[in-house]
C-alpha cells in the first residue's frame, strides 16, 4: 500500500495476530493479515459449540468485520505454504506471493495423534468449528443409534463415551458430556435408559488438569466425578479403534486393558503449526519455534513468532504458557517491538504477565487459580463465565452468548442440538 | 407400545406432521414420528441461514425436545424407505419395519431441476440446513475468490450472483444478497469495488411472485428494484454450467444469451417427496398424491397424505396451495380423522382456511395479502416479522430471533458470516 513506511505481515487471526493488528493500528506501517479462516475463533468456548450449548457463528467474528475501519490493513484469506526468510516472502496457495518488511507468525497449534495419525478418524480432536460440527454430530448420533439398538451390548458400546487427556478442554468436554446426558436428554428417549451412559476421562499422568496446583486437581477430579464422570489417571492409550480404546500397560504388573466406546474424543496432545518448519530455526520438542527475549528468531530479527507456535523462556527461567492472555500479549510486545525499530528505538523484552488459571468443569463447576487465590465450584464458574464473556470478541457475540448459557442454566436445554453434515453413516 | 388401542405413524416431523403428532396428545393411540433429521427445521427462514443473517440452530428445534413431554410418542431418527399400504408397514433404513394401524405421509418437497440433475451442482437449492450452509459458503467464499483476483473480468464473474426463480424463497434471496452486497460488506474488501456487484433474478413467467396479486407483485418487483436487484422476468433458464446460465430464446425472435454468474441459486422448482410413489394412487403431475376430501388415499382409508406432498381439491374447486398453515390445517384434520374413526364417528372433509400469504424481500420490503387488504413496504415487512416470530417453533428460538434481526437491522451487521465446511475449492 502506497504512503506507508514499511509493510508487516501478520499469519494468522488468533489471540495473537488479532493483537498485534490491532496495536499496528494507526501506526505508518501497511499490514496484511492473512488466514485460512474468514473467523476469527474465540477457541476457549469452543467445546461449548461441539457440545450444542452454542452455535457456531456465536464464538465466531468475521475477521473482515473486526477490521472493517482499520483502513492500514488488508485481510487475505488463504493458507500459507511457504516462507522465504532470506527473500523475506510470504506464498499463499491460489494467491500469490507477498514481501515483507516485518513478519509475525502467529499460526498457533493443532491437534497430535504423537505418531498415530490413524487414530484421528475414531477420536477426532477439537481446533476450528469444523471439528466442533463434527463432534457435536458424533455426540447426537451415538444417542440416536442407541435408542435404535436392540442388541443391548452394541447400545452399551453406543452409550460409552471416551475422552483421551485431561488438560482444560478434556475436562471441559467430559463434564458436558455428563450434563448432557444425565440433565438436557431425559425423557427424550424410550427405548434406552441414560443411566447406561458411561463417560470415561482418559488421561495418562498422575491427576487431571496437571498445570495447576494438585489440591485443584484433586477438587477437579471430586467435581467430575460428582457430575458422573469416570477419571482414569495413570491410564495410557496405546491404540484406539472404531469400537474403543485400548488402555496399554504402565508397568510389568497391569496387562493392556480394552475399553469399549463408539465414541471417543481427543483432548491429549497439541503440536505446533507446521509454519515453525518453513523459518529454518531451531524448534524445540513440540515444534514450537525457540524465540529469543524480543520474540524474534535468530539471525533474523525480523521475524517475530508468538503464540502458541512460539517457545519462549523468559529471564527469569520460566517458560511462558500456550494460552489466549500469553498469545494476546505477545502480539502486543511483538507490534511494538516493530513500531520500535522503525522509529530508531530499542526493541523491549517480552515479560509475561501470569494473571491466573481458569478451568470450567460443567454446569456450576470450575477451579480458578489466580496469585494466591484458589477457587473451585460455584465461585469458580461464575468468575470463568465472567472472564469469558468478558474477553469474547465483539459486543454482540457477548450478548448472544450470555444469552444462551442464560437459558440452558435455567431450562438445562441445550440449544444447538441439531444433526448436520451427516456425509456418510459412522 | 402397550395398553394403546392404536398405533398411528407419521412421517416427517415438519409443519403438517408436528401438527398431527401434537393433536393426538392425550389421547389412546400410540404415536410413532419418524423424520430423516434429528429437527423440526423453520422453512420460511431458512433463507436467512444461507445469507448469513442467522445460524442454524436459531431455526431449527430437537424433534425429541418438542415432545419431552409427550409420553405416547416415540421418535424415530431415519430414512423411510418403503411403504406398504397392503400390509400397512413402513420399513426405515438401518432400522426396522414398523406396523400401523393408521400412517399420515408428510414428508414434504424437495426442489426439482426438471430433469436436469447435473445442475445441482452449479445451483444448489434450499430446503435443508445443510443446503443452506453450502450456499452460505458459496456466497461468502464469492467474495473472498473476487478479492483475491487479478483479472478484472474474472472478479466481475465472481461479483455476478444469479437466483433462479422468483417465487417466494427467490425474491427473499435475491433482496438478501443485494443488503450483503451493498451495505453488510461496506469498507470490509481492499480489492473489489462493491457497486460492480450484479444480483439478478431470473423468472420464466411474465412477473415476481405470480401467485399474489399482480398491483403485489408489480410492488416486489420495484422493491427488488430498488434495493439494488436486476429483476429478469420472461426467462427460462435452458442450461447451467460453473461459469453462469444460459437464458433460452422465448420466441423466434430472441437468441439465447449466456448470463455470467459463478454463484448460482435454485428456487425455481419444487418436486414432492418421492414417497409418494410407494402408495400405488394416482400422482399429480407435480408427483403430488391426490388425496380424496378426508385426506385419505383411494381404497386405504387408513393412510393419510398432508402437507406439500398432498394434492387437495376442495369441494369449491380451489386447490389448496404448498404452504405452511395449510399443512399444520391438514396435519391437525388427519388425527382428528383417525380419532374420529377410533370412536366410530364419522370423517371430517378437510377445509381450508386461507389467512392470507406474505412475501418478504429484504430489509424493510415485504408485500402482504390478507383477505381484501393488500400491503406493501414497511407495513408489510413488520408484518411478515411478527407473523413469522410467533410462529418459530418454541419460545427460546423466538428469543434468539429477534435478538439476532434487532441487530442486524440497527447495525447492518450479518451474524453467521463464518465460511465452514470448505471440502473442496470451487
């Protein structure tokens, strides 16, 4: 674009990207802000829309909209193939070729199957709405199946729901799973009793939610099982078919252990997106790419990485955490650093401000550990539904949420209970 | 079901069997509603869906949630297959055969490209959410390939929008896509200049919305008109391809002319449910069942045909038209019918009550005929809002509704614009 000093480009319209474009507003630099997604998504609620608590366009904001008045920047929606750090070009597949003068990749993480790619068909992950859609029929359809079984043993296997991993989003999903099925569905079925239903946390450490302080784990896990969960720490998965799970020995005493589920979902493991490969740096075990103190990578200073794809370790030795408040920052201190530079300043380092942990459990349950303070229950959740509601992007999908969560509070319905996309019989 | 002294089964859970299945409430027949989605789907919105304006789970309501309550009826989610009035079974895919005493056929329409099935691909039409999602993402995914664009003449193809038919889905479409175009996406694009938008409806007959009154329809079309649609009436549309529709010669006097257009949009015909084809009677040539005053078919005065898939001729000669209170009048006369029977009274002749018929064609534009009254504009739009608010299946969906059209109006904004399911590139 004519008139401005510099061209930045910003990969993707995260927590992060979305930051950085908006801090670059009114700025004299030009920025393009490319995505594979017209939306930007508000991931944390995500569980909630392949949960039918939500639609989709209620935790969705077109990103265009966002920017509609920020007239320094251009939104190309497309995916990135390539980036050429020496040539300082980014390719963009059906699109073209763009040159920076700054570039921030904020592409984030997707799900990792460590390995076992094939697993991904029986136990789908959750990253874009797409996947939540998918989940979220795979959830109603399993009911629906049940109620049409007369083999008991295949509905028990129909009424038998997995989830691999209990970091925030497995917890999240097994506790929904739980209200769903002994709340919103009663008396909707006649030929299967939802007592049947079985829900199974998976998780192979030691305690749920293992990021946080054990005495909230320890609530997390009394709070799920109080919803009707079954917790299985120190539980491994070693293969998972269309028919279950497979639970794989841990030590030379326990024997592999096959648990039958039609439905399984998987919350275990996060890679860094495959962008971090194109920078030619070094990326650390996850993929994620190591960053020094101003976000850059060496040798090329830039190239700034934030969020989630990002490895940083702070002066103080701490590494820096894979969520939204993290990502948000970043993009802040990695717009400035660049409005820095161009202005003659030296760039600043990027210090995390940890202002605690939130992690909902399902109807009325949560823990938050924020400083010092520790909450769990009641209190929890009216704190995370606060926050939530708080940072969602856009007045009006605030409202449309609040709405919502309003009503299924009140009436335990659950509003986006409808099968679509049924592309082929599971 | 036991200690039932009949068992009626109603296929389809839309307008005309909801209807049926909510009249036999209370009653000593037990209700069996079988239906291929998991919903009750709000028709005269859908078209709000596939422009973006609202989610689909704003339109549509669990079939399961609707009768919670209803402890005589079961459910079931699938596709019927066959009928056989002999032995008065109805066999659902993957399911099972299932024995009636009475069966109410309501499974509705579909659209019909009049024999020239490849070009639902070029020209997706609207009568399922999924439909609608895909024309959502046909439109959204429009703008975004014309952004991208180099080549003058190939964004002007994409910027060329086509609805085909100007019936009542039709002129809803087409007064939608002229508000996305010229005022939603206002400042959001860098690349496209929004006035070289082209929306055109296309329509065979002489006028807009042929079943109204022509001083109604002379309206519409100067309300298309005004909101920024090229309305061309007196074109029947010979062939479809990726690139636009060829409009056939009429006369000896006028040459086929191919009209430039990469997003196409079906409303022009509809075709009934090919279930009517199991019941051995006489088909309209629509592929309706004609039914005889009662709503019975000829020699089985057990099955019962409502809603579109029925062909009535009243006593007065009219012929009842494909709309929704028609539907929920016949649904409500079939189980009274078979209730009357069960109590050894006599049928009923169905008579329709005709309240009228609404058309809405964008924001703020609507035409009404209500017995002698006639209204257009505004008047007619807050009309057609209200009427189609009461009637939303459900409270919680009305709520949803009016929340989500208050902002549109106020804001121009469209809430759903989020692209999902990209399968294929076009």
């Amino acid at each position: 674009m004519a008139g401005y000093r510099q061209h930045v480009i910003i990969i993707g319209g995260g927590f992060g990207g979305l930051e950085a474009a908006k801090k670059l507003k009114s700025s004299d630099v030009a920025v393009t802000l490319i995505d594979r997604a017209n939306h930007h998504l508000f991931q944390p609620l995500l569980y909630q829309v392949a949960t039918a608590g939500l639609s989709s366009p209620a935790i969705a904001a077109p990103i265009r909209q966002i920017f509609q008045k920020q007239k320094n920047l251009n939104v190309i929606y497309g995916e990135v193939v390539a980036i050429d750090v020496a040539k300082k070009i980014v390719s963009v597949a059906d699109t073209g070729d763009y040159a920076y003068d700054a570039l921030i990749v904020a592409s984030g993480a997707t799900h990792s199957y460590f390995g076992n790619d094939q697993w991904a068909q029986y136990a789908p992950g959750l990253k874009t709405l797409d996947d939540a859609q998918e989940i979220r029929r795979r959830i109603l359809l399993a009911y629906e199946y049940a109620e049409r079984c007369t083999d008991l043993e295949e509905q028990q296997a129909w009424l038998s729901f997995a989830v691999i991993g209990a970091g925030p989003t497995g917890v999240e999903m097994a506790g929904t799973l739980a209200e769903i099925a002994y709340q919103t569905l009663r008396d909707e079925f006649r030929n299967i009793n939802l007592d049947h239903v079985r829900i199974t946390l998976v998780e192979g450490g030691d305690r749920v939610l293992a990021a946080y302080p054990p005495e909230l784990s320890a609530s997390a896990q009394q709070q799920l099982e109080k919803l009707g969960v079954i917790v299985r720490t120190k539980s491994q998965v070693s293969d998972i078919d269309a028919d279950g799970i497979t639970i794989g020995k841990l030590s030379e005493s326990t024997r592999p252990e096959f648990l039958q589920a039609k439905t399984v979902i998987w919350a275990a493991g996060v890679a860094a997106s495959p962008l971090g490969k194109q920078l030619g740096v070094p990326l650390d075990r996850a993929g994620r790419v190591v960053v020094g103190q101003d976000l850059t990578i060496p040798n090329h200073p830039d190239v700034y990485v934030i969020g989630d794809l990002a490895s940083f370790t702070g002066k103080d030795g701490k590494t820096v955490p894979g969520v939204s408040p993290a990502a948000k920052q970043m993009g802040r201190c990695a717009a400035d650093n660049i409005l820095r530079k161009l202005n003659g300043r030296p760039s600043q380092s990027f210090v995390y401000k940890d202002y605690g942990s939130l992690a909902t459990i399902g109807r009325a349950s949560a823990i938050a550990a924020v400083g010092k303070l520790k909450l769990s229950g009641y209190p929890a959740w009216l704190f995370w539904l606060f926050v939530h509601v708080y940072f969602l992007i856009g007045f009006r999908n605030r409202l449309v949420v609040l709405t919502d969560w309003a009503w299924a509070y009140w009436t335990y319905e659950r509003y986006a209970r409808i099968i679509i996309g049924v592309r082929k019989e599971r």
